[in-house]
C-alpha cells in the first residue's frame, strides 16, 4: 500500500509532500515508512516505526493520512 499526499498553497509558499508506504523487512517485521519535504527540493525526511502485523502498520497509515488529510493535504494526481 502506497500514498502520496501533496499540500500546495503559493500564497503561503508551501509545496510539500508526504509519501507513506507499508513493507516488511529482511527479518520479516512489519513497517510503516514515511517521507516527507518540500517538492522540487533535495533532501527531505524519512521516518520509519515498527509493527508487530500488516494490519497494525495499514492501520497507522490510515490514521496517518487521515490527519495529513485534516491539515490541508490531498492525494497526488500524477
């Protein structure tokens, strides 16, 4: 499960994106990966937690993207 969020507003000079995925390990744990920057620019973050399941970390990218989507954020078309 893939999901990229984009929050553009020039007015307020914000062009950002937040990218979350859920994969397992070499060792078979669960995670949920998430990154996150400005668009167009190098760098950016990337942070990764942990599930004991798949549905723990499904879970937490639901939650996740649902507050992404309560700050102003909104799927990416391309």
């Amino acid at each position: 499960m893939f999901v990229r969020l984009e929050k553009i507003n020039p007015e307020a000079h914000q062009w950002r994106f937040y990218a979350m995925h859920v994969a397992q390990t070499l060792f078979g744990e669960w995670c949920l990966i998430r990154e996150w920057g400005r668009i167009g620019a190098a760098g950016g973050q990337r942070m990764v937690d942990y599930a004991a399941t798949r549905e723990e970390a499904e879970a937490a990218l639901d939650r996740l993207s649902a507050r992404k989507y309560r700050r102003g954020y909104s799927a990416c078309q391309g």
